[in-house]
C-alpha cells in the first residue's frame, strides 16, 4: 500500500484517493520573471516522481499546474514590487513579454530533465475571473475587508488558519522566505492581500484588470485557489510545492478556499525540502544561481542533475556541490554502460526479477524512498545469479519511476549527440567537420588518422565514442 507523508498531519499516512482509481494533483508553478534554477528544478523532480510512482501503482493521475504571471510581490508578505515588473524593468519589456520567454524555458528545462508535463496548466493572468469569483464570495461571507491599497482576507476570522504550519496566530512569521515585515494597512500581520488597487506604489502597475472593486490584480495566492479547483475539484487529493510555501502561501490558498466553499482545497499537503548551496538557499531573488544551462555548460547532461536528485530522500536538504554532481553523473555513465552490455543472444529473457521489484516497490511506496530504490538497482545490477538480460529488463521497469531514459540507451546513450544532432553554434561547425573527416578515415580503415583526429576532439573539450550507429560526442565534464 502507498503511503505518503502528509505536512498537515505530521504522519505518514496510507494513501487513499477520493475518486477511486484517479488521482487529483496540483503542483504550485514557477514565478516566470527569471530562470528557473536547478532548486526549483529539484522541487519539480519531486513531483515528477510522486507522480510516477502514483501512476506505477495503477492510479490514473490528473494533474494541474498554475503559472504565477502577475501578483507575487518580491516579499511573501505583500511587500515590495511585483516580481514580474522586476523582471520587466530589468529586461526593458513588457512584464507578459518576460513572462512568455521564462515560462517557455522552463518548460524546455522539464523536457530536458524527462518531467511529466502537467496535463493541465493555467497562469494567473489567464484565470483572473475564476480569482474575482472567489473574492467575490469571500466578501459575501465577510472574510475580507477593504482599504485604499486593496481587499484584504482577514484571517482572525478563520478559527484554524495556521494549521498547515502549526503556527499559532498569535506567534505567526510572515513567510519561511523573508524577513519579517509589518504592512500598516493590515488588521492582523498574516492577513494577506487577495486584490490590489492601482494606488499607492502600484498606481502604476502594468497588468490590470477591471473588478467590482475597481481596477486593480489579483495577490499571489488566490490563482492557486482558483486553477486548483476549476481542473481537480474541491477538495481534491494531494497539493505540492516547496517547503517554503507551508508558512505562507499554502497556508493561505488553503484558508481562502476553504472560507469560500466550506471544504479543505485538499486531503493531503506535500513539501519538497530544500536546496543549498554553499549550506545557505539557492534563491532566485538573491541573483546567485546556478540554472540548468550553467551544467550544460559544464559538460553536464539535465539526466546527471535528475539522478542527483534521486539520491536524496524529497524531505531532506541537499547541498549542492559540483564534485556530488561529478559523482552522479560517473554514476549515470556506469548504468548507460551496464545497459549497453554486450547481450546473451538466444537466452536474452525478458523477465523482470520479482524478488527486486518487490523490494523496489516497497521502496518508492514508503512515502517516495527513491534514494532506497537506487540502492536496490544497484545490487541488482551486482547480483552474480541473474541474468544480464532480466536485471536489464527489471532496471527497465524501475525507470519508469527514476526517468533516466534507461530505454533511450539501447539506441545510443542519451546524453552523448550523433554528428546530427550537434548543434552550429560556438564549437559545433568546427567539431562536425573533424567528425565527418573522422567519418571517412575510418571507412578507409585509417585509424592513425582516426586517432589524430579524436585528438583534436578533446582539444576542443569534447570526447567522442564509436558506436554501431556512428560517432558520438560528449562535452567533457569539466568542474
Ligand atoms: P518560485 O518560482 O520562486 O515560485 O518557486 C518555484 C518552486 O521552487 C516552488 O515550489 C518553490 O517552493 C521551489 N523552490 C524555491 N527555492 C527552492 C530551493 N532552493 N530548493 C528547492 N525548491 C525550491
Ligand atoms: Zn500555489
């Protein structure tokens, strides 16, 4: 049986959707005013695979993403600028110019790292109807109250808001992210803002919308609300995000929600634990990151970073370091080369080894112990009384949860390019022409040539491998 650990119960519980074999999941999206670095990224492994591991246990699972476009002020607590119009001011454009570029790249960023796309994904600025029906609602319900920088959800109304977080009212801190900060227009300091006026500094905010408030957008955590619901229903079955969101912004979709319909948003809270660097955060605001081009950059594959992730359990922190990452992808390289093992030709079975898969999927059915599952592949793969053919089939199966394209590496490894697929820019003309001359010298069985120029290859930074198919390359790791 599955077995989840639930933030708002402090238990690991036994799984049990509301709609039998379907599962609602919603995960909270990226704030597109930036690259996503490869904290965010870890955050969206997790979810990736708690969603395979639902799907590996039969579950149908129906998931919706929000994207933040407008209303995420730099601070959790309703302070400063809008994130957004950061961005925007920064890059000379307008803010859905830079919220088009960053939202494309992250989702360039999933399909490198082999992340389910959520089936459904909406952003804040697509949904502000939905958002101004629930505020609507909230007011009918006297949960809000209105002064001149906007509409406000006041929380003193809400016997349990804080639950999440285990916080009391009277003790709440604004947010894991920031430091405290008081906004004198606030009943109570953890009320929060659910509709902005175009007044005081954000008189001239660029994104506005009409309201029976006046013009004005929306704050951060009611599109959550909205998205969540309109795609999964209320309550639905599991919501995710960072662990940064318990204190603040789960804490409010959860209390806006349930104050306008009268049921929980959802039975179970999921929070994936940090990355740090440098034992401190890796943050997007504090303009130091590392992003998923900076590996590639490196020589790194995104499937190295992926398969670091699966080494850390979700609920623990992992501190980035370049050696860990050099040893991850060592690791990955191993298990392409273990795939790529010359195959017994007749008695090649595909069979997959029970008693493995059996303590596999205890494994990754104890609240995701993803690193414990790599462990058992890896003895697997040591085990002297089976077979190549069924520890390379039993692998295969366990890869629809670690989503390293162990499948791929049958055709080639996945992180190493054909001639083909290299790419015109900075090296790339230059390392196709040694390539294709490489090409031909072989053909011609010159292989001092052949070796000359594998030479040059690495001069260039690059290593190069002869495969059934032809030649690959890879940029050589180098940290
Ligand atoms: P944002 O784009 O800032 O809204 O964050 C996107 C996702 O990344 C959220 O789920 C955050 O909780 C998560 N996140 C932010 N910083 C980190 C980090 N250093 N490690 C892991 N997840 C993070
Ligand atoms: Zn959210």
């Amino acid at each position: 049986m599955l077995k989840l650990y639930n933030t708002l119960s402090k238990k690991v519980e036994n799984f049990k959707p509301i709609h039998n074999r379907e599962v609602g999941l919603y995960t909270c999206g990226p704030t597109v005013y930036n690259f996503a670095h490869i904290g965010n990224l870890r955050t969206y492994i997790f979810e990736d695979l708690l969603q395979r591991v639902l799907e590996y246990n039969g579950y149908r699972v129906n998931r919706a993403m929000n994207i933040t476009d407008v209303g995420h002020l730099v601070s959790d607590a309703d302070e400063g600028e809008d994130k957004l119009e950061v961005g925007a001011k920064r890059e000379g454009k307008h803010p859905l110019e830079i919220a088009r570029f960053y939202t494309d790249k992250f989702f360039r960023d999933l399909t490198e790292l082999n992340i389910i796309k959520p089936g459904v994904v909406k952003s804040a600025t697509q949904t502000i109807d939905a958002q101004i029906e629930i505020i609507k609602l909230l007011e009918q319900k006297d949960y809000t109250y209105q002064n001149e920088s906007g509409i406000y959800f006041d929380t003193s109304k809400l016997p349990d808001y804080g639950m999440l977080s285990g916080q009391k009212l009277s003790g709440k801190k604004t947010g894991a992210r920031e430091e405290v900060v008081v906004d004198p227009h606030k009943k109570h300091p953890q009320d929060f803002v659910l509709w902005f006026f175009l007044a005081g500094k954000y008189k001239n905010h660029v994104l506005h919308w009409p309201s029976p408030w006046g013009e004005g957008f929306p704050g951060w955590h009611i599109e959550c609300s909205a998205i969540s619901r309109k795609a999964l229903g209320q309550p639905f079955d599991i919501h995710t995000g960072g662990v940064d969101h318990i204190g603040t912004h789960h804490t409010n979709e959860m209390a806006q929600s349930e104050a306008a319909f009268g049921v929980p948003l959802a039975n179970i809270w999921m929070h994936g634990e940090f990355l740090q660097i440098n034992s401190g955060k890796m943050a997007k605001s504090a303009g130091t990151f590392i992003t998923l081009d900076d590996l590639k950059a490196k020589g790194f594959s995104p499937l190295d970073l992926r398969y670091l992730y699966l080494t850390a359990h979700y609920r623990t922190q992992l501190n980035f370091t370049w050696e860990g990452l050099e040893a991850a992808h060592k690791a990955l390289e191993r298990l392409y080369a273990f795939i790529n093992l010359p195959r017994p030709g007749e008695d090649w079975k595909k069979e997959v080894d029970k008693s493995y898969q059996n303590q596999f999927i205890d494994a990754i059915n104890y609240d995701l112990n993803i690193p414990k599952a790599l462990g058992i592949a890896r003895s697997l793969m040591d085990d002297p009384n089976i077979l190549n053919s069924v520890k390379i089939t039993t692998l295969f199966d366990f890869d629809k949860i670690f989503g390293l394209k162990l499948e791929d590496t049958e055709r080639g490894y996945p992180t190493w390019l054909t001639i083909a697929a290299i790419q015109d820019q900075d090296m790339g003309l230059k390392l196709k022409a040694i390539m294709l001359t490489r090409e031909k010298a072989r053909e011609q069985k010159d292989f001092q040539k052949s070796d000359e120029l594998r030479k040059q290859i690495e001069d260039l930074g690059y290593e190069v491998m002869d495969t059934p198919e032809g030649q690959k390359v890879k940029k050589k790791v180098n940290i």
